[in-house]
C-alpha cells in the first residue's frame, strides 16, 4: 500500500504534462477519474493478507482471520484506503483545471507553396534573369569590339613662371576667376564646332554607322544629324581633366583601332589650332590696345607741351623760374648800392656842411635807389603793368607753370611707357607665347577593350535585382495595409 501513491501522482503528472492519453481522447474528470485510473489499489483482503505476512501477530490475539485485532485493522487500513484515494481524486483533479486554464497552441503545418509565391518567382524570371540573359547575349554574341586610343596633353606658355610657380600656392587659396586655356580646351572638345571639324577630316559618322543595324546599341543610326553626332560624340569619347595641373586626357573608343587613332590625332590637331588662334586673338588684342595706350600719350602730351607755350607766350616769360632769380639778383645789387650810398652819405655828413651840394647829391641817390627798390618788390606781387610787371602776380604763375611742367612731365613719362609697350606686344606677337604640349601621342590599340562585358552584366543584374527587390517590398506594402 506504500508504493502505489507515488506510482499514482507520477502517472497524474504525466497525463498532465502530455495533455492526452496515448489513445489521443482527453482525460476524463470528476467520476469517470476514478475508473481510468491504471493502478488499483488491492482489496482489503489481500491487503491485510499481505500485511499479516509481515507482521507478526501478538501474544494472545487470534489468526488472521479471527479475532477482534485482525478486524480492527482491516478497518483502519479501508479508511487510510480511502483517505488516500480522495486525495489522489482532489490531486488530478487539481491538475486537470489547472492544465484547462493553460491556453493549448495549434501545431504548425508544414510549408506549401501558394499562389503569390509563384508570382513571386515568375515576376523574379521575368524582371530579373530574363533581361539578364538578354544582355549577357547580346554583350557576347552580337556587340561588336570596340577599340580605344587614348592622348595626354596640357597648355604651356614661353613666359616666365617663376613668380607664377612661387604664388601658385597662394592663388589656389585666393582663387581665380579667370578661366585658363586649359578650361577652355575642355569645353572644346564636346563642343559641336570640334565634332563638325573631325567629322569633316575623317567621316567618324560613316564610320559609327557601318555597324547598324546589327550593333545597335553601340553603333550610330544613318542620316545622324549634327546634334545626333555630338550626342553620340559623348559616348564614344572620354575626357578626364585635371583642373590644378592642367592635364587633359582623352580616349577614343571606335570599331577600328586605326580609325580610333585617326580621331584622336584629329583632336589633338584641332586643339592646337584653337591654341593658336586664342594666341592670335590675344597678339592682334595686345598690339590694339598698346597702339590706343601710345596715341592717347601722345595726345596727352601734345596738350601738355601746347599748354606751356601758350603760357611762355601770354606772359613772355620763358621760365618763371629763372625769371624770378634774375630780379631778385636786381634786387640784391639795389640793396647793396642803397648799403654805399648810406655810407657815403654819412661819411659826408661828417666832413662837409650841410648846405654842401655833395651832401644834397647824396642824398638824392639814396632816394633814387629805395624807390627803385619799392617799384621791383611791387612787380612781384602786383597785376600792374606801369610798374613794368607781367600784369600777373609771380606767385600765381609760378604755381601754373609748375603744374604745367608737372603735367608735361607725366605726360612723357606715359609716352615713354606706352611706347615700351608697344615693342613689347611687337616682340611677344613675334613669337608663340602659348602652345599645346603632347605628353601621351595618339596610341594605337592592340586589342579591343571595349565594351567591358562582365562589368555591365554586374551592373545590369545588380541594378535589374534592385528594381525587382524595391517592387515586390511596395508590393507586400500595400497588400498588408489593404
């Protein structure tokens, strides 16, 4: 009896974890509980008989099957009998309201295909490993080889670069508005004016057109126009342009490597023929405006020289200057003769009478001299003409003929400048200031690289994945929201 309550709880246990019978039906509850039980106890019967085998009866009580001890026993073992059958009922079902509680999750089906997942894979055919295939096919087995040539060049110029190679660094921080002729270069050569020029020295456009229609991705269309042709002059030709060095590299991809050479050659020609004409421009613009600079100099000091004379010839003084020194030694020597005249008088004054006519003729000198002093001091500063001045103060025209001297001064010095200009346009438009350097010749290919098959079928693909991958997540977007 010992041993069948532990066997009972582990089998309740275990129907409650595993929620079902191997049968697959539910655990019955409440009366029918007790019927499904697995173990039952023995009968009272063979209970005592086994508890009679164990225990050895005491002094003076009955057998086994008589006497009041033995059925006192039985009794107490039917009642702990039952008490342990109750508890074993309230247990089980304890756990069978306990596991009703517990919310039972379905299992999961296993994984089929639907009908939005054969979409899925046909829209994957279609978008994706369908054009794919297409252009690998067509990279492979119908694009023709392309063959490249490539030319380095820059723009260098005669004149002295010292000063340049020593602010170079200062006015790449300043920076420069002025575009440069390798600027100028780049903007020529995908211009419309070189694509015409080429075309008319080697028939690019006959040429690009000879692979259509087969090629007709890469090949030109007949009857291009010119717009046409500078559009596809885009494709065919690279620029890489280096602003701070001013290296320009070009290449020329085209069907032929001799034509590619051709072309290449053509522009690296033409470059250097709008080199040169941006130097005649340049000459022909530096000798008109050093010719403008030296006739306006010479105008200007025309008038300053005219303006002199007429100033020697309305106060009849040829430099006031000079003028000027010239009266004042005059009134030096007046100075110094009314100085002995003083001193003869008072010489005479001391040894003759006063009534003496010496005396008188003395003093009538000295008068003479100081109004003579007093007349050519008034001639410096007085408009008067009596008094013999030029009928203008000397302070006013010593001022006007120094401006006038000054102007003729700056005048010369203007021509001077203007006329070294002008040799110096004349010696630069004797000789070309700028010219194209050719560091990479036109190059002839040996193989053909172009188009790079495995590149653009990277890129295709991965841009092809792409798009599919963006339109299937706007596709399950709006399926969930809706």
């Amino acid at each position: 009896m010992t041993q069948d309550r532990p066997a009972a709880r582990r089998k309740a246990a275990a129907q409650f974890r595993t929620g079902r019978k191997h049968s697959g039906q539910s655990t019955p509850a409440g009366p029918e509980a007790e019927a499904a039980e697995p173990v039952q106890p023995a009968e009272p019967e063979q209970s005592a008989a086994a508890e009679a085998g164990n225990v050895a009866p005491l002094p003076g009580a009955r057998g086994p099957r008589g006497g009041k001890a033995g059925q006192g026993g039985k009794k107490k073992k039917r009642r702990k009998l039952r008490k342990w059958r109750s508890q074993a009922k309230a247990a089980l079902a304890e756990l069978e309201a306990v596991r009703d509680q517990q919310p039972a999750f379905p299992v999961a089906r296993s994984a089929h295909m639907r009908r939005r997942h054969w979409g899925l894979a046909a829209s994957f055919v279609l978008m994706v490993l369908a054009p794919l295939a297409a252009t690998v096919f067509y990279l492979f087995a119908v694009a023709e080889d392309q063959y490249a040539s490539t030319a380095g060049f820059t723009v260098r110029s005669q004149e002295s670069s010292g000063a340049n190679d020593l602010l170079g660094g200062l006015a790449s921080f300043a920076g420069n508005t002025t575009a440069s002729d390798s600027d100028i270069l780049y903007e020529f050569i995908q211009s419309q004016e070189l694509v015409a020029a080429v075309e008319a020295r080697t028939g690019l456009s006959a040429h690009y057109a000879s692979r259509w229609p087969q090629d007709w991705v890469f090949a030109l269309w007949p009857r291009a126009t010119v717009e046409d042709l500078t559009w596809y002059w885009q494709r065919m030709v690279r620029i890489a342009y280096d602003g701070g060095s001013g290296l320009t590299e070009v290449q020329v991809t085209a069907f032929d490597p001799q034509m590619a050479q051709a072309i290449t050659r053509a522009i690296v020609e033409e470059s250097q023929t709008r080199i040169n004409a941006l130097n005649d421009q340049a000459r022909a613009d530096a000798m008109r405006y050093a010719e403008a600079d030296l006739a306006e100099a010479l105008e200007r000091l025309k008038g300053a020289r005219e303006a002199l004379t007429q100033f020697r010839t309305r106060t009849r003084i040829v430099d006031p200057e000079a003028d000027i020194q010239g009266r004042m030694g005059v009134m030096n020597n007046l100075q110094q003769q009314l100085a002995e005249a003083l001193i003869e008088y008072d010489l005479l004054a001391g040894t003759v009478s006063p009534g003496d006519v010496r005396l008188n003729k003395a003093q009538q000198q000295i008068e003479v001299i100081r109004s003579r002093i007093n007349i050519e001091r008034q001639t410096f500063a007085s408009s008067n003409t009596d008094t013999g001045g030029v009928g203008e103060d000397y302070p006013s025209l010593i001022a006007e003929f120094e401006r006038l001297t000054v102007d003729r001064e700056y005048a010369e010095e203007a021509y001077r400048a203007a006329l070294t200009a002008l040799e110096a346009a004349r010696d630069d438009a004797a000789r070309q200031s700028r010219y194209l350097a050719t560091y990479i010749t036109p190059t002839l290919a040996g193989e053909a690289e172009y188009p790079r098959r495995f590149v653009l079928s990277a890129l295709i693909g991965l841009f092809l994945l792409l798009v599919w991958s963006i339109s299937v997540l706007i596709f399950y977007s709006v399926r969930d929201r809706s």
